[in-house]
C-alpha cells in the first residue's frame, strides 16, 4: 500500500492527477479525464481480481493557482494528506479523523462567510493538483462517507484560495493547524527543520566542538571545547581557544530534496563572532560532510590570532551525558534514544566495571527529562538488559507491542533471534529514574523493564504519558511526522498500556522545595487532542514478574549512595 501511495502522490505532482473531487470509481475515469495510462494501472493493482477500485480524495485544476509556489504548496497539503488517509487512519477511524481536520478547516475561517462553491464552476479537463486514495484503506463506509465531507470541504478550500488567499498561504495554515489538531505530536517540516530535529537521533555534518559565549570581557567570541577525536580536535583546535571569527562559503539547501552542498563558485565570507547568537554560530559551523570551515582562534599565551581549516564529519550527539562509579554503583544520565544511544551505554558500563576492578553492585540509569527517539534504539537497549535464556517461552519474551485500531501486533522480542538479549550487568539490581519528562521511548525501557521484573522505577511523579509511535514520511519538500500506532508493554496477554497513564515509580522520591516547579509538570493527558488510553484485555494474562527482594534493598541503597531520598523510606 506505500509503494502505491507513492506512485499517486508523485504522479499528483506532476500536475496529472485525475479531476476528482468526493469518491469516484475508476471504471469511470480514462486518460480523457486527466486520469495517465500508468496512474490507472497502478490504481487497478490494488486489486489481484482487477475489479474497479474506487478512490477518495481532492484535486483541482491546476491554473487556478497563480504561481507555481501555490500549486507546489497545495501537492504538498495533498500529499500529507494523503499519507494520513493511507497511516493515521489505524488509530482513529476515518469519522473520528474527519472531524477533527474539519474543525481544524473550519477554524481557519474563509468558509464561514462564503457558500459552497458549484461543481460546475470547476472544470473537469487539464493538468490537476491534489492527490488521491484507494477506498479500502477504510474500515467502514462511515469513514469513507465521512473522509468524502472532508475531502469536499477541502475542495471549496483551493477555490476559495484562489480568489481571496494565496493556495501556499491555505495551504501552510492548514498543514500548522490541521495536523496539530490530530494529536499533539503530529507535524510538517521543511527540509531544514527535518535536519535540525533528526540531528540529536541521526547525527549532522560538523565539526565536533561544544561551543559557548565567552565569560572574558577582554575576549568576545565563542569559547570551544572539543569532542576527543572530533574533526576539530584533529584539526588542532584546544579546549579554551576562543573562536573570534567564522569563515566559510555559503550552503545551498534544495528546497525540493533539502540536500545541503556548498556553493564552491561563491566567494568566503568571515564574519566576527563578538555578538553572535549561539545559533548562528551553530548554522555556520555545521554544513555538508567533508566539506571546510575556517575559524580564527585566539590562544592563552599567544600573540596573534590563529587560523585553523576544519573539514566537516558525521558527528554523532554524546545521549549519555554523564557516567560514574560510587561505591561499587554505575550511575548514567541517558539524555535521549539515538544512534549513539547502545554504544554510548555500553562504553560507560565496560569503562565502570574496570574502574571497579569487577562487576557492578549495580547501576542507576537516570532517565529525567529524557525526550525518547528511536523504538528500534530502544528494543536494542532492552535486549542489552534482558537476557534471552530467562523466558521459557516467546509469549513471555514479548516487550513491545503496536495496537492498531484494536488489533494487537508484537513488535519486539527478547528472543529477537536478530538480537537476542544478553544482560551486560549479569543480573545486578537496575534502577530506572523518571520524572515528568520523560517521555516516549523513555518510559517504553523504564515500563518494560519493571513489568518484566527487571528494574525498579524511581521518581518524584509518573512519567509523560505518552504511548503512541510516529513515523517520518519524506515528502516532495520536506518530511511529515505521523502518529502511526500505540504501543503496549508487556508479555503477550498481559499487555499494559502507556498513553495518558505513563510509567508509576515503585519508589517515590522526596522533590527538592528548590527544584519545585512554579506550575504543575504537564503531561500527556493534558493536551485536549490527546489520544485516548488503548484498554487490552489482561483476563488471559499468565506471565508475572517482579523484582527479586534483594534487588529492591540494593536499590535503596543506591539511591543513599547517589543523594536521592525515598518519600517513604521504608
């Protein structure tokens, strides 16, 4: 059905997608109609029986746009669209979805003061803008019927756009307030945003260096600290070096692909670094792998300034901010789940076991106000915990489990055979902190591990709250992020969901009066467009686990060893 899906919305683009407005039939549709050979042959695929296959969606002549920047603005409403029809559709049926993007059109205003547009008023041949579905990505014919009232009211949208507003100005405030009236965490990026919010998970090109404002009023600028072995390191640039100008030829970005590459023919620029933001310095010290920047330094003990040509690398975010042994306790402050997340675990664990000469009493991952990330970084971090040879069964090997419009798929596994789990602690006692915000894949390990018996959860109060999963879809320019699933947690039969509910500490701690927010921490269930909690059935559950008696006193005594106070402290 993807593959499909991509076939349509290219071809929309092209500015060939057939003139439909509501559902139509294809037996009924030909290339007289705007409808290409290859679009009709890919929409009759659907269908192993070659019976006619009827479509949903919304197109509209394409010269009623002014410019090409508004028909490029509304393919790309309809192909966002579309992937919610073909995704989304999963977790909220076609009625409840059509209402909330109709009260999010709605609230946009241009229909409340004019009427419905004809369809007669819209010609029916020429090139079209718009997009299209298949009628069986819809359960009932109550979503369909009610997809077609959204598609319509979309329809009126273009033609109003035309007259009045701009289709890239409809488009844009219907992307902003549309999608985020679907779930709080739906949302549409350009090229760059995408960069710039994958970057944590997936890594950018740059030079490797932390950066600050200067504290010497003698010297502004920007003060840098490399990251061992980083591009900049290698390049001779040294902890307390004072960056006082950048220098660097521009980056083109394309707005169709958001590729980044240098613009070799323009000339260098250097601009002073004495009253830029952070960043600014950030943008140009960042750019396309291996490619170079030149910045000026000033040194403690030297005259002159010092001109130093970096070539750019992949530069992966450090997620374990912190690691440390007390006392025969591992204690890592895990900020967030990406490419470095597993390695950067394991690294510290290996560096604090021969620190301690030995194995670990046991370790304190330190999960507050961790964001999550990826769910395949996280099912590899509980396989790095949970050992295979504990469960007698694959049931009750089961961690994570996706639900879809009711429907309960096990997604990952203990006994992943790509994967299996080995426990690099060798079964010492595991803690798990949370707090408000942690979020996410942070609270997938947090819950996982408690249901499985394997952690005990520490925190002041629950976590976030919040159990469904997105997917990025790239899109023609930029990339959409859609909620595709809820997840569960828990052995098959006995799964538990997250969503709205979060993660409940086996131990609360005491709140330092100094940390104490001003307002209430805000959680999941707070936002009015929350999904609501999926409610399996646990009657048939026959796997049950718990922390063994000796690992929960370990985890008390860790807490006293890392400062953290039990509310009760028996």
């Amino acid at each position: 059905m993807r593959k499909v899906l991509c076939i349509l919305i290219a071809l929309a683009f092209m500015g060939i997608a057939p003139a439909v407005a509501g559902d139509v039939p294809i037996q009924n549709l030909g290339p007289g109609d705007g409808l290409p050979q290859e679009l009709l042959d890919a929409l009759k695929g659907l269908n192993a029986n070659q019976q006619p296959v009827v479509v949903r969606g919304v197109v509209v002549p394409s010269k009623l746009f002014r410019t090409i920047e508004d028909q490029r603005a509304w393919n790309r409403l309809g192909e966002i669209f579309a992937n919610y029809a073909m995704f989304f559709h999963r977790n909220l049926t076609g009625t409840e979805m059509a209402s909330r993007f109709e009260k999010a059109l709605v609230a946009l205003g241009p229909l409340k003061q004019v009427p419905l547009i004809l369809k007669s008023r819209m010609p029916t041949r020429g090139p079209m803008s718009g997009f299209i579905v298949p009628d069986d990505v819809f359960a009932a014919k109550d979503d369909q019927e009610a997809w077609s009232r959204v598609t319509k009211l979309l329809y009126e949208y273009a033609y109003y756009a035309t007259n009045e507003w701009t289709g890239e100005e409809v488009a844009g405030q219907f992307i902003t307030e549309g999608l985020t009236s679907l779930t709080p965490h739906d949302q549409a990026f350009t090229p760059k945003e995408a960069r710039q919010f994958e970057s944590m998970f997936i890594g950018f090109g740059g030079i490797g260096m932390e950066i600050k404002k200067s504290e010497d009023p003698a010297l502004p600028g920007i003060a840098g600290s490399p990251i061992p072995d980083s591009p900049s390191a290698k390049a001779g640039v040294q902890t307390g070096d004072v960056v006082v100008e950048i220098c660097a030829k521009p980056v083109k970005e394309d707005a169709q692909t958001g590729t980044a590459k240098v613009d070799e023919a323009a000339p260098e620029t250097c601009r002073s670094t004495a009253n830029m933001p952070l960043e600014n310095a950030v943008e140009l010290l960042r750019g396309p792998i291996n490619s170079t920047v030149r910045v000026i330094v000033r040194r403690a003990g030297t005259t002159h300034p010092l001109p130093i040509v970096i070539t750019r690398d992949e530069i992966q975010m450090p997620l374990v901010k912190e690691a440390k042994l007390e006392s025969g306790y591992g204690y890592i402050r895990l900020l967030a789940y990406g490419k470095t997340t597993v390695s950067g675990i394991i690294a510290a664990v290996q560096k604090m076991k021969a620190e301690n000469k030995g194995p670990l009493k046991g370790l304190l991952i330190d999960e507050k106000n961790n964001i999550g990330g990826d769910l395949e970084v996280v099912h590899a971090l509980l396989n790095t915990f949970l050992a295979a040879s504990h469960y007698k069964d694959n049931e009750s090997a089961v961690t994570i489990s996706e639900e879809h419009r009711g429907k309960i798929q096990a997604t990952h596994s203990v006994r992943d055979p790509e994967i299996p789990g080995v426990d690099i602690l060798n079964g010492a006692p595991l803690v798990v902190e949370v707090n408000a915000g942690s979020a996410s894949a942070a609270e997938i390990f947090a819950g996982v591990c408690q249901i499985h018996g394997r952690c005990t959860v520490v925190g002041t109060e629950p976590s976030f709250g919040k159990g469904t999963v997105q997917v990025m879809f790239p899109l023609q320019s930029g990339k959409v992020k859609i909620t595709v699933a809820q997840y569960l947690i828990g052995p098959r039969g006995c799964e538990k969901p997250v969503q709205n509910i979060g993660i409940i500490p086996d131990i609360l701690l005491k709140l330092d009066e100094k940390k104490k927010p001003e307002t209430p921490p805000w959680h999941e269930k707070d936002y009015p467009n929350a999904l609501l909690t999926s409610t399996p059935s646990t009657a048939h559950c026959k796997y049950h686990f718990s922390v063994p008696a000796e690992h929960q006193k370990a985890a008390r005594e860790m807490l006293k060893v890392f400062g953290l106070e039990p509310k009760d402290p028996t």
